[in-house]
C-alpha cells in the first residue's frame, strides 16, 4: 500500500501531466452549494435537492466536498464503505467511491475525522476532484457540497460549476462572508453564474429585504447581478432530521420548509431544461 506522502506525490503528478485544472463534465448540469460563513445550512439544502431532483427523474450525484468535515453521510442515513481518502491512498477506483443513497441518490463523501483529508493541499484536492467529476458525468446532475469560505480548492470547484448556489442567512456575519466570497469567487471566475438562497428567515420579505441588499452591493461594486431562489424559513424539522439521520424531504414531506425546498427544486429544475436547451442550440 502506498504511504499517504506517496500518494500524494502521485495525484499532483498526474495532475500536473493532466493539465491542471478540474474538467467540467459536458452534458452535466453541475450545481456547487457554497457559502462564505459556515453552518448556514449548505448540506441540508444540497442534501434535499438531491432527493428532490432525483424523484423528478434526473439522475444525480451527490459530492461531499467538505474536505476532512463531510456530513451529507449523516443527513442522508448512509454509511459509505469507501470515502476519497481511499481513492487518494489508490485503495480502490473512484467509480468504486459511490454509495448508494435514498431515493437513488449516489453519494460520493470525502471522508469525515480524516487528517489525511482535512490537511489535503489544494493541488491534490484538485486532482481528486477531477478525478469525482469524471466518474460522474453520466448523471444529469451533480451536486457539489463543498466546505464554507474561499480556499483555493473551494474556488476551483466554484469556477467549474454551472450554477454556484451561495446560501446565506440574515445574520450581519453571514451576509459579510457572502459579499466576501461572491468578490473572491468573481476575481477568479468572471462569468460565474451565482444564485443565491436565503435560508433561516422568518419570512419572504426578510428574504428579499436580504437578497436585495447583497444584490445591490454587488451590482455597485462588483457589477454583478446575482439572481435569487425563494427563501428558506426556519424551521425546527431541519434539525430533527438531522438527529434522526433521516434526509427532511422523506421523514418530513409536510413540513413548512419543504414546500420551499420544492420550490427551490422546481426553479433548478428549469434552469438545468434551460441550460440543456441552450447546449443543444449550440451543437445546431
Ligand atoms: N432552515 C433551517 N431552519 C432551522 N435550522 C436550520 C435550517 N437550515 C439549517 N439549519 C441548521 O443549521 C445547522 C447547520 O446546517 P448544515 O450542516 O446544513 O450547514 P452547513 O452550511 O452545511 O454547515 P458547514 O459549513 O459546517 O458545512 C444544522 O444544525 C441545521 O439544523
Ligand atoms: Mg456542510
């Protein structure tokens, strides 16, 4: 077996003989969910959207790119066999990395209380991405979840996706990260389509009051619309789903926060048809 320091010495080889950059898959709508603070709610939302996209017929993957802190494991019930640190360490393929997840989900974790994972360097972390999103380009759509803020593996992924969803909530913190982060991620990736979710509010006006102010920053001073889904209120069911270690849309279908889920899902679901329909003009 390949101690880690020889792994890692691998994966940047063949990185840098790949080229160097993560490869976005053609005919995959990729969506990462992102945001500048942390525990803003990224992984129940990204967790949720799976399953939802899923039962509307799409195939999806689901990344768990939250290095060395992955929890989508936890909010979908699943314990996975193999994890990236696998692949790293060359255990095993990353097509062997999937796990299957409710409602046909198949989720890919990067592992959780891995150091070798927590302390991947940048170059690395790309090359296994690389790696996940080639093995995953048969989907119709992948979700990426990645770790909050603006490291440089984060930003990558962000730069590849067709859709960066940044979730934010009201809190003046949260809303500091996201202007943050937003201006990194545009200083890297120009045309990077973001849109934005508000989550934990206590109502849509408090929503829109939000989205409109990080709207109107960005527009000012990075000259950048963002474009907005519904908002997410706060709602006790998304915590209880996470102690029962069952995904919200399942355990709890009636709950309030659901019917918004199912909006956000809808609004996504014609995005992906738009995306698809201009892709198709384009082979014209
Ligand atoms: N709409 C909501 N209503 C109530 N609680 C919520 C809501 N969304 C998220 N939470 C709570 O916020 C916490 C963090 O959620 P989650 O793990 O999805 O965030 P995260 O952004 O992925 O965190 P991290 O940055 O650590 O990966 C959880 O305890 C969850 O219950
Ligand atoms: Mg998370």
């Amino acid at each position: 077996m390949l101690d880690q320091a020889q792994a890692l010495r691998t994966l940047v080889r063949d990185r840098l003989t790949s080229g160097g950059t993560i490869r976005r898959p053609i005919g995959t709508y990729t969506i990462a969910v992102t945001s500048g603070k942390g525990g803003v709610g990224k992984t129940s939302l990204a967790v949720n959207l799976a399953l939802l996209l899923s039962r509307s017929g799409r195939t999806v993957r689901l990344v768990d790119a939250d290095f060395g802190l992955a929890n989508a494991e936890v909010l979908m019930g699943v314990n996975p066999t193999f994890t990236l640190s696998d692949v790293m360490q060359k255990r095993i393929d990353v097509s062997q990395a999937w796990t299957d997840s409710p409602g046909g989900v198949k989720l890919l974790s990067c592992g959780s209380g891995l150091e070798e994972m927590a302390n991947i360097d940048s170059t690395a972390g790309l090359v296994l991405l690389d790696q996940v999103m080639a093995s995953a380009s048969d989907g119709d759509v992948i979700i990426i979840d990645t770790g909050p803020g603006i490291d440089n593996t984060v930003v990558s992924v962000l730069g590849i996706a067709d859709e960066v969803m940044m979730v934010t909530t009201p809190e003046p913190t949260s809303l500091a990260d996201t202007y943050a982060a937003i201006k990194i991620l545009l200083s890297r990736s120009a045309d990077a389509n973001i849109t934005l979710v508000a989550n934990c509010c206590n109502c849509p006006a408090q929503a829109s009051a939000l989205a409109e102010g990080i709207d109107t920053v960005c527009r000012r001073f990075l000259d950048k619309s963002l474009k907005r889904y519904e908002y997410l209120p706060s709602d006790a069911a998304v915590g209880w789903a996470i102690r029962i270690r069952k995904p919200l849309v399942l355990s709890q279908p009636q709950s309030p926060v659901v019917s918004w889920l199912r909006k956000i899902a809808i609004r996504l679901e014609e995005r992906i048809r738009d995306a698809r329909s201009c892709c198709r003009l384009g082979e014209v």
